[in-house]
C-alpha cells in the first residue's frame, strides 16, 4: 500500500521508541500541512501561480483529511497566498493526527495514550513497530549519498525534513548533515510549497519573538 506523504512524515516525526515527536508538535503541524499541499500537488488538485494556490479540483480519493483540507480551500473566494493556506491548516492540525494515523492503527503501527494533566485531556503517540520508519529512513539516507537526488518521488520527503529541521535522522555527524543541509536548502528553494512552508515557519517565528518581547515590556512596565 502506498503511503501519502502526509502519513509517511507523521511517521518520521515520531519518536523510534518513546511516545513523543522527535521536534516540536508545531513543527509537525506545519510538516503535516506541506505535506497534505504536496499529496494534492500530486493529484493535481491545484496550482501555483506567483505563490498563490488556485483551487483546480474539489474531490479527492486520498481520503478524509485530504477532502476535509481541498473542502477549506474550496470556501475561499480567492487565490490564497501559500505560506498563509500553509498556517491556516497547521493550526487545525492536531484534529487531524488521529484520522492520519488510522491506517497504521490498523496496522498495528501505531498505539496512542490518552493523558491527563489538571483538567486537560491530551494523546501522546507511539510505534508499536518501528520497522517502516526504520526502512523509509534508510531509503531516504541513500537518496543523499552523492550530491544529487538519487529517487525524485522522495523529493517531497526530503523538502519537508529539511524545513522542519529533522535531518539528523540521516546522521548525527555534524559535517554531514551540512552537507545535507547544503543540497536540501537549493533544492528547497527551487520547490513553490517547500518556499511556501520556509515562509510560513519564518512567519510564525517572528510572531513568536515579537510576542515574547512585548510580554516582557509589558511585564517589566508593570514594575
């Protein structure tokens, strides 16, 4: 069975062996969203015209998160700029984990904790066999042996690692993840939704920054 990009990276992000992500759970969110825009790219569902999407089709066989996401796009009048289609998705996210992983829980390959703390209820994911996040790494890794990309169809994949900065399931030698980081960052460039997501991370970053500022001017006002 073929994977969709969207739960290959939900799988990626997942820790090998303990319930947690391997990076922060808004860096999933945006991988998640890159990754839904690059399974409908593949389908042909829209396209990209000076960094903004254009709706071309409104039905989807990928399945109920990929409709749901073609569905938001279909009620805007407008062309949306990228990067914004690319926060607007990452902030509905997390309602969208549990349907990207039914197929593995299917499979048996992926469990949930239901948690507890105070009065709030969260899940917490884990693999219950990591032997296909194994294999796809190691595929992967073998696309970045020489400078070039060996298999095009694992372009996507690479984009979306390398934005949300997991290469170091690749290597944890400092020299070669540059390297890698060094091939990855051209090609992202090249890429109309790898830029859109680079956008939408640098975005929400500088946010985050000017939030944190002013809460402290605020805080230190108050003294």
């Amino acid at each position: 069975m073929k994977r969709t990009f969207a739960e290959q990276f939900f799988l990626l992000s997942l820790h090998p062996t303990k319930a947690k992500f391997i990076i922060s759970s808004h860096s999933v969110g945006m991988g998640v969203s890159a990754a839904l825009l690059f399974d409908l790219a593949e389908e042909e569902c829209f396209e990209i015209e000076k960094e903004r999407l254009k709706l071309k089709k409104v039905n989807t066989q990928l399945g109920k998160v990929h409709q749901f996401t073609l569905d938001e796009f279909a009620k805007k009048k407008k062309p949306q700029k990228l990067s914004s289609v690319i926060i607007s998705i990452a902030n509905k996210s997390r309602k969208r984990y549990d349907e990207l992983i039914t197929s593995y829980l299917k499979e048996v390959q992926v469990g949930i904790e239901e948690k507890k703390f105070l009065f709030i209820r969260y899940k917490k994911y884990y693999l219950i066999h990591a032997r296909e996040r194994q294999a796809l790494c190691e595929r992967l890794s073998k696309c970045l042996v020489r400078d070039n990309i060996v298999d095009q169809a694992l372009l996507p994949l690479l984009i979306l690692i390398h934005t949300v900065q997991m290469t170091r399931i690749f290597s944890e030698d400092r020299k070669e993840r540059k390297r890698i980081h060094r091939l990855l960052e051209q090609l992202t460039k090249e890429n109309d939704i790898g830029t859109g997501i680079k956008t939408a991370i640098q975005s929400i970053q500088t946010a985050i920054v000017a939030s944190t500022i002013s809460a402290s001017v605020a805080a230190s006002a108050a003294r």
